[in-house]
C-alpha cells in the first residue's frame, strides 16, 4: 500500500501530511480521516504489530492513506526535517512516557520535532493511572501534568492547548476503555507546535 523505503515520494504529491503513531487496528485513524474531510493530506499510519496493522488494512482503503508495518522510530527517519503537518501519538506503551524510562524515550519526541514543519503539531493523548485502584488525586494529576508539560517545553514545544480527557471525536479500543474507568485512570492531552525560529 505504501513501499517502506519510498514512502516520501509516494506522499509528495499532497498538500498536507498527517502521521499517527502506534495506530493499533486503526479505529482512530479512521475516526480522523471521516472528520477531517480532506482528501488532499496524506494520513501515514505506523504500527510495529502485523496483526493490528492487517485489521486497519481491513478498515482503511482510501488513496491517502498510507499504512506501514514498521517501528516508528525507523518510518520517521524516512522523512526530512521540517516535512510533518501532523504527528499524532494516543496512548503511548510506556516505555514512550513513563518518568522512570525517560532516558529511553526523550529522543523519539526530539525527532517529532525535528520532523515536524515550523508551526506543525504534536497531539499527545496520555493517561495517569492509580496502580492501587484508587481514584487519582488531585495533587497527583496536577503534578504530574506540570511534570508533563515541563518536559515537553524543555524538548522544545510551545504549549497550544491542554486538556482532561481526549478531543471528543477521537475514539479508539483503548481510549473508550479507560474512559469507562475514569476515577483510577486519568486522561490528558497536549496540542503542541513546533514554533517558529525567534527573531531578535
Ligand atoms: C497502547 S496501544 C494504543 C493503540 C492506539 N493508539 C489506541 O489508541 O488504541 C500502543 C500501540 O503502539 C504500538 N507500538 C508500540 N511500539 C511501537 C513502535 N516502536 N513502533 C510502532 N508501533 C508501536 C503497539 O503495537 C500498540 O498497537
């Protein structure tokens, strides 16, 4: 559907390129492509499984969409710097956002943002969960979106947005799971951009 190694001279031919990590069996991919409307973005969506890949293959048919079986570590080296309108991240593994593995995954989002044009975005859907089965507190959720969002202003983003759950049209197997447990596990997400060069 989308040849690894020509992946960018496939998708040249559109306006606007829109990259989901980790879609998993593609329901919020799809959910996005219905909503945006626009044939004219290419959605590239990257998922390491091939059983999870096959079901969004099952689900995603259209002339801009681009699916690869692949690590996305390797898929966004493919492209060049400042190329990316949009790259989308729902529900990282945690070895992508823990605290305690932060040495393991601060490169991935320094290459988002190598990737993404002047003034592209960074959608970040995570959770906070309370291993005890407890509700998250208060203090724990605001601590831990300060810890959040300083670490992504330290890589380099400027903060457009941020707030408790999902968008609302976003809909996946694992956002509507921990939706439905939403005391002991607590949603954020980030709208980031990658500003442009300062003038002095
Ligand atoms: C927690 S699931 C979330 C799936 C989907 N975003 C959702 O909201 O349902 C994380 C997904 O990322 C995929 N994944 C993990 N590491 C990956 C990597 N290095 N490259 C590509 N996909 C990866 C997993 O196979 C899994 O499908």
């Amino acid at each position: 559907m989308c040849p690894k190694n020509s992946i960018v001279s496939t998708i040249s031919t559109f306006d606007k390129v829109v990259v989901e990590l980790g879609i998993g069996d593609g329901q919020l991919l799809n959910k996005i492509i219905e909503y945006e409307k626009s044939p004219n973005t290419c959605y590239v969506g990257i998922e390491i499984d091939p059983n999870q890949i096959q079901k969004a293959r099952d689900k995603l048919r259209g002339e801009n969409v681009c699916l690869i079986n692949e690590s996305f570590e390797k898929v966004l080296s493919y492209f060049p710097d400042n190329y990316v309108d949009q790259v989308i991240f729902v529900l990282p593994p945690p070895s992508y956002i823990d605290k305690s593995m932060e040495s393991e995954w601060i490169l991935l989002y320094q290459n988002i943002l190598k990737k993404l044009k002047e003034k592209g975005i960074f959608t970040i859907v995570t959770e906070i969960i309370n291993d005890l089965l407890e509700p998250v507190s208060d203090e724990d959720f605001r601590s831990w979106k300060d810890w959040l969002i300083s670490k992504f202003v330290t890589i380099g983003f400027k903060i457009n947005d941020i707030f408790e759950d999902s968008p609302n049209y976003y809909s996946s197997h694992f956002l509507e799971q921990f939706r439905g447990d939403h005391l002991r596990i607590k949603l954020i997400t980030l709208i980031l951009e990658k500003a442009g060069p300062r003038i002095k």
